[in-house]
C-alpha cells in the first residue's frame, strides 16, 4: 500500500497527462478559461496544455498525500515535503511561463537534493540515513552500511543526470517521451536498483549468519 500511496502524484500526473493530450482541444479552452488572467501572456499554448494539465493535477496530488498525513497525525517524511515544495515551485513556473522545461527539473532537483540530505547527514552530523532506515530490518557490518548509504547517494546523482540527459538530449522537443520515461523508465530503474542491492545485502547478511 505504501509503495502506491508514494505512486500516487506520479500515476496521476501520467494519466492527466494522457488524458488530457487526447483531450487537447478541451484542456487547452478549459485552461485559457480558467488561468488566462493569472499567466505570463495571458493565454496558454495549445501545445503546452497536457503538460500544464498534468502539472496541476500533480501539485495537488502531493498536497493531498501531505494534507492526508498530517489529518491522520503520521509523520510526513522530510522527502515528501521537499517533493511538494520543489513541485510547488517548478510547477507553478511551469504553469505561469507555460513552459515544460521547468517541470522538467524537477525530478533532477528532486533527486539531487535527497543526495544533499545524505551526504550532509553523514559529514556534518554523523548520521547513515539509510542505516537508520533499514536497521530494524536487518543488520549488516559498519562498512557494509557506509557502502550503502554512498551507493544511495551515487545513485540520486546519476538519476539525476539521467533525467536532465533524457528531457534535454534524448527527447528534448518530445514530452510525450519523457513523459513515459518518467513514469516508467525512472521506475524501472529504480527496480534494477532495488534488485542490486538486494542481492549486495544478501551476500553480506549471509557472511554474517
């Protein structure tokens, strides 16, 4: 359930996304209808509709996780916040200048700054957050951790790439691509990520037992 509940904006963002690009006619009198006064320009390209459409959704889809939380008094993870406050931004530029390039680093911001969060937590205040994370659930040598938590690291920093390569080389006039890559290409790299580790943690787990 949580790894949906944390799916949540990006499903959304891909559906509206969809949807709204074979709706494009719609979105974009539905959009110019409602924000014209409020956008640089004072209308949004047709172009930039699905994009924007999504954009919304995904905003206020984050919001809702948060607002979900704090109704039900769990803790709201430091990477959510940031995932709303960077959303919030990026986003609301992306709607205002109805320009995708914004939104587009978003995920590379994202990513770089949980990156920022580990590696300043283990520098300046001694603190494996990955250790933390997982050591209810496992228990590994002092080394075995460090590696862990820098492999974590090394991994936000090069999705991070990735993103900016894919958004701005790959597919660089084609949001529909990136779009998908978003959804499915960062997922699935994610899983290759989990699978690695999980076959590291068990060689190691197994040297212990």
């Amino acid at each position: 359930m949580k790894f949906l509940f944390d799916l949540f904006p990006l499903i959304l963002f891909f559906g509206s996304y969809k949807y709204a690009g074979s709706n494009q006619e719609a979105a974009h009198a539905l959009l110019n209808g409602h924000l014209s006064g409020l956008v640089s320009g004072g209308a949004i390209p047709a172009s930039q509709a699905p994009i924007i459409v999504a954009t919304i959704v995904g905003i206020l889809a984050t919001a809702a996780q948060v607002l979900y939380l704090l109704a039900r008094r769990k803790k709201v993870d430091g990477a959510l916040w940031v995932s709303l406050v960077v959303f919030v931004v990026f986003g609301g530029m992306t709607i205002y200048f109805h320009d995708d390039n914004f939104i587009k680093w978003k995920p590379t911001i994202i990513y770089w700054a949980l990156a920022t969060a580990m590696l300043v937590a283990y520098r300046f205040f001694d603190k494996n957050l990955i250790r933390l994370a997982m050591e209810k659930q496992v228990q590994l040598p002092e080394h075995v951790w460090i590696r862990l938590h820098f492999m974590w690291i090394t991994f936000w920093l090069v999705l991070g790439f990735v993103n900016l390569f894919v958004a701005f080389v790959l597919f660089k006039a084609d949001n529909d691509a990136w779009v998908n890559f978003k959804a499915f290409g960062v997922t699935g790299l994610m899983l290759v990520f989990f699978i690695a580790q999980a076959f590291y943690l068990s060689k190691h787990i197994k040297d212990e037992a």
